[in-house]
C-alpha cells in the first residue's frame, strides 16, 4: 500500500489549512497499523522545492495526534543531487523493531541505495 501527494501550481494566496486532513490520515495510518508487522518509510518529496514544508508538516500531525503504538523515527541525507527527509513509521510492538530502525538508518548512511 503507498499514497502520493501531487504537486499543484503554486498560487499566490496560501492555501487554508484544513484539519480534517491531518485526522484523515492518522485514521489511516492507525488502521495500517493495526497489524503490528507493519513498517512504512514516508519520504518528504523534493520536486518542488518543499520538502523542508512536508517535512515539518508530518512531524507536526504526528506530535499533535501521537500514539504510543505508533513509532516515527527521523532522518536527511544531502547528495549533490538532492536534499530527503524521510521517516520510518512502525508499530511500537513490532517483534522485529530494533532490526527495521538499524536498517533504516543504515540506508540513510548509503544515501538511500540498498546495502549490498
């Protein structure tokens, strides 16, 4: 399962802020992780120049709607190519957690290529 967020043209009024958008996606992640072997990296996209944006936005909705079951841990890499945030989400009982964070920070440390 995966979502995206398409980019749209920039206007010159901000967009509101709506909070049943942020309710709508804990309700989903609260239902992904109902299973508690389940993991999700969300990366913060940077095609249009606002990843810093999404990243700050996430981190706030996960703070603000924080659970116990539900871990987030956080990391950046900085290539020449690019600048990600990036996040793994997992349950807090998952029988396999201290393994998926060491993997995910050891993908980090590759720059996001896969360790041979």
């Amino acid at each position: 399962m995966y979502f995206y967020f398409e980019p749209e043209e920039e206007e010159s009024t901000p967009h509101p802020i709506d909070p049943k958008i942020a309710a709508t996606i804990v309700t989903i992640l609260q239902e992904f992780f109902q299973s508690k072997e389940r993991a999700m990296i969300l990366v913060c996209d940077n095609i249009d120049g606002k990843e810093n944006k999404r990243n700050r936005l996430f981190s706030r909705w996960y703070t603000n709607f924080k659970t116990k079951d539900i871990l987030k841990f956080d990391a950046s890499a900085t290539t020449e190519e690019y600048q990600l945030y990036v996040s793994i989400l997992l349950s807090s009982s998952h029988p396999r957690k201290e393994k998926l964070i060491a993997a995910f920070y050891e993908l980090v440390k590759n720059e996001f290529y896969p360790v041979e």
